[in-house]
C-alpha cells in the first residue's frame, strides 16, 4: 500500500470515528426523558464488556473445562462480594488447579 492511499483511509478512519462521538452530542439537545432508554444506556458498557470479555475467559486455558472451572470460582466469590483481587488470583488458582488434575500440565 502506498502513502497516499494510507493516508486517505486514515483520514476516512477519523472522519468515521469523530462523527459517531460528534452526532449523539448534536442531535440530542436535550435531557433523555424516557426511563427505558436511560436504564437500556445505562447497561450498554457492562453489556459490551461482558461480550468482549467472555470468549476469552473460555478459550484462556487452551482447554474449556479448566476455563470453566476458573470462571465458576470467579463468579462465586465475586456473588459473595470478594476483591477483584482475591477473585482473580482464586480463579487462576482454580484453572490451574484444573490443568494439573486433567493432566493437560
């Protein structure tokens, strides 16, 4: 690819990015009124991080079984209110746990 073709998609990339964050701010003068809506924005960055974060908790270990075991620790102590520390290192010990009963180490 050469320079000028280069640089006329970067300048198409940004032109893409800068209005999809610049059309919401100018067509929505207003406050949103409608509680379904604010409650459906509200839980769009969990929802989107839940979707990006959960194949790769299923394929981290190479293995699904050892992976599911990491996540269902995870979920337990995260439900029963634990660090996001301690949830993390406990879920790793449990894949790893895992791998070693598994013989997959």
């Amino acid at each position: 690819m050469d320079a000028q073709t280069f640089t006329k998609y970067l300048l198409v990339m940004a032109g893409v990015t800068y209005l999809i964050r610049m059309l919401p701010l100018t067509l929505m003068k207003r406050k949103i009124g409608s509680p379904f809506i604010r409650s459906f924005l509200f839980y769009i960055p969990f929802t989107v991080l839940g979707a990006m974060t959960f194949p790769d908790i299923v394929y981290s270990t190479g293995d699904p079984r050892t992976a599911l075991a990491g996540m269902v620790t995870a979920l337990a102590l995260a439900w029963c209110g634990r660090s996001l520390l301690t949830v993390a290192v406990a879920a790793s010990a449990a894949a790893f746990a895992a791998q070693l009963l598994l013989g997959l180490l």
